[in-house]
C-alpha cells in the first residue's frame, strides 16, 4: 500500500529530532515549559504565535526610532523579550497539551521567521547604527543558514536550532546586550581601508562571515556524506551495452 504525499509529509515532520546545543539551552526549555503550565486554557498557540510578531515589530520599528534618539533602543529590547516569548512558547505550549499540528505547525514558525528576520534587518538599517548594506548581508547570512537546516532536517532527519552555539534565543540575548553597549557606548566612525565603519558594523560582518563560511563548511561535509551513502551510478543499461559490443 502506498501513501500520499501528504502522509509521508506528515511522517517526515513528526520524525524529525530537534537538537539545541545552544549556550542557553540548559535553562530555556524548563522556563518554556514552566509558563506552559501555567498559560490559561483560553490562550493557543496561535494567540502566541501574534504575539511574538507583536515584538517583532515593535523592536522594527524602536530600531528605526532610534536613528533620532538612543532611548528607543530600550524599546526594541522589550520587543526582543516579547518576540522570543510569543515565539519560543507557541511550539513549547502545542507540545505540552499535546495538540500538535506538525505541517501548520511548520509552515507557519518558519514563515512567520522570514517576516521577523526581515523586520530586523530593515530596523537596524533604519537606525543607522549598522550601515544598510551590512544588514542585508546578515539578512543573507541568516537566510542561508535557515535554508540548510530545512534541507538537512528533510535529509538527515534532524533539525538544528543552533550553530556554533548560537540559535534564535541566543542572538536576541546578544541583541540586547548589543541595545545597551550602544546606548552606553554610542558607536564612533573610524576607517579601516577607506570603509568608514563603527564597532556594530564590525559586529555584523564578523557573525556574517561566521555564519557563511559555517554554511560552506556544513554543506560540504553534508554532500560528502550523501556522496558516499549514495555513490555514483552508472546509467541504466550502460554495463549491457559495453558487453555487447564487438
């Protein structure tokens, strides 16, 4: 008996393994489910889901106020606080009630990350406190990243939350220790080959180029790992037709 594509689909999501190897890893997860247990029946995963895109456009748009006064970079904290709650909890409260939709589930978490990404990026550009195109290629960085844990969890059956240590939860820690380092320590041009730069663009190249050679790196350690599962093949008849020629 065969299945649909949409079984298989169904089969594929709920037997993939999650792996956190985050820096916080060890202490989100009970906190998550901690407030879990205690969510009021009335309130869904969806309802969290809203609002962690709440916070994320409340840090947009503190971001982009922020190119008039530092102040504002405080705001865009708490909306990193309200973005990682509503996002973080709406998965962590499905799997506590044991109501999991596992395609809804992942087609919207990983759409609803493309929207949240892209906010970020268009607020720092905004600000001005990371010049634009450096946001774009984070933007870039982070994409490309995202695009190969969705093909190594469709592979390999594993999807990866974090890389080097760093996951979701753990740049938005960064993010906000990054606000207040800029509101103590408002960032000061200085030219390094003739590129006028400040110490948060720095920031951004360094993770951009961390994050770009680990997806090089990654994927070919991945394709040399399928190469030899799955070797070469000679064509279908090709050994009949070399033996029979005269």
């Amino acid at each position: 008996m065969t299945r649909s594509p949409e079984t298989v689909l169904v089969a594929d999501l709920t037997g993939t393994s999650r792996h956190n190897a985050g820096l916080v890893s060890r202490f989100e997860p009970p906190v998550l489910r901690w407030f879990a247990a205690r969510m009021p029946a009335r309130v869904t995963p969806d309802h969290l889901t809203v609002v962690g895109c709440a916070g994320a456009v409340i840090y947009c748009l503190a971001y982009a106020a922020s190119a008039g006064d530092r102040g504002w970079l405080w705001l865009a904290s708490l909306g990193l606080v309200i973005n990682w709650f509503g996002d973080s909890l709406d998965g962590t409260l499905a799997r506590y009630r044991h109501i999991e939709r596992p395609r809804y589930g992942f087609l919207l978490d990983n759409g609803v990350d493309v929207i949240q990404q892209v906010l970020l990026a268009l607020g720092f550009a905004l600000s001005g406190l990371i010049r634009s195109d450096l946001c774009f290629l984070a933007l870039a960085a982070f994409f490309a990243m995202s695009i190969l844990t969705l093909l190594r969890a469709r592979v390999f059956g594993e999807f990866h939350l974090t890389y080097l240590g760093i996951g979701p939860t753990e740049l938005r820690l960064i993010f906000i220790a990054l606000n207040a380092a800029m509101v103590w320590f408002p960032p000061q041009p200085f030219t390094i080959a003739g590129w006028p730069l400040t110490y948060p663009d720095l920031l951004s190249l360094a993770w951009s180029c961390a994050m770009l050679a680990a997806f090089v790196v990654l994927l070919t350690q991945d394709a040399t790992r399928l190469s030899a599962l799955e070797p070469p093949r000679a064509p279908a008849g090709e050994s009949h037709n070399d033996n029979s020629g005269g």
